[in-house]
C-alpha cells in the first residue's frame, strides 16, 4: 500500500512542479533557499528528484520567517532523513539566480562527513542519491559560483 501511495505522491509532484514554475514566473515571485554541498571523501553527493530528469543539490526553498540555515537543516531531514545540528554546516555563499525566468538567491552551505552518512529517501520527492567526484558534478552544475566551490572548495567563504 505504501508503495502506491508513494507512486501517487511522486506523479503529484511530476504534474505539479511545471505548473508551480509558471505560478512563480508570473507572479514575478523571488525564491530564498538553501543548497548543501555534502562531502564525503572527496566526493560530492547529489540527488534524483522525482518531478525532474536531472540531478540536483539537496536543499530547498526557506519557509516563510525561517532563516536559510534552518531551512538547510530541514531539507535534509526531509530529503534524506540526516538530523544535523545547524552550526555544522559552513556557510559558503549566496548565489543571485535566474533560471528560465525563476529568479531568487540562496545560500550555499557545506558539510564534510568521515563516513557516508546514512540516507533515508523518502522515495516521493527524492528518489535516489549518488556520490559523485567534483568533475562528474561540475558536468551538471552550471552556477558560476557553485562550480567554483567544486574547483577550489572554500574559495569563496574566505
């Protein structure tokens, strides 16, 4: 049953998410958000989420009079299941963004992990994550700013 119900979720967030996009574009909307950049030897970990076909940071859009960090440390409860303490992420920088008429600015924060932390997908919004070196991710990550925290991490935080 839950399988289904999952599979019902993930079609609502397929057919929703271009008509969300529009609403925002039309409205002129500006987007605040955080994205995380989470480490783990010298790999970087990227997420499938299920209304889109490519991979993307995890992170996601602030709640209104929630601060970026907090919404950091939500997402990645949400997303993946991590409970961290909000001071450990570094914050990194924030990134002005238009993305085919989305415009907003959101934070970059990262963490860096001994071990590869345990994922807990909720296999509705996110459906699979993949560790990947700084080059497989710099072949999907067009931001200028966020490339560069993959060629020299920490580079723009100092």
């Amino acid at each position: 049953m839950k399988k289904g119900f999952d599979a019902l979720i993930r079609l609502f967030y397929k057919l929703a998410y271009p008509i969300w996009c529009w609403l925002l574009r039309v409205s002129g909307h500006r987007l605040f958000g955080a994205l995380v950049l989470i480490w783990c030897d010298g790999r970087l970990l990227m997420l499938m989420p299920s209304y889109q076909n490519k991979l993307q940071l995890p992170g996601g859009q602030a709640r209104r009079g929630e601060d970026s960090r907090a919404a950091a440390v939500r997402e990645l409860g949400e997303e993946l299941g991590l409970e961290i303490a909000a001071e450990s992420l570094r914050f990194e920088c924030a990134v002005d963004f238009n993305i085919r008429g989305l415009r907003g600015l959101d934070h970059i924060y990262s963490i860096d992990f001994d071990q590869p932390p345990r994922l807990e997908l909720d296999q509705r919004e996110i459906v699979a994550a993949y560790w990947l070196s700084p080059q497989q991710a710099l072949e999907l990550i067009v931001e200028p700013d966020i490339r560069q925290l993959l060629v020299e991490p920490r580079a723009l935080s100092e």
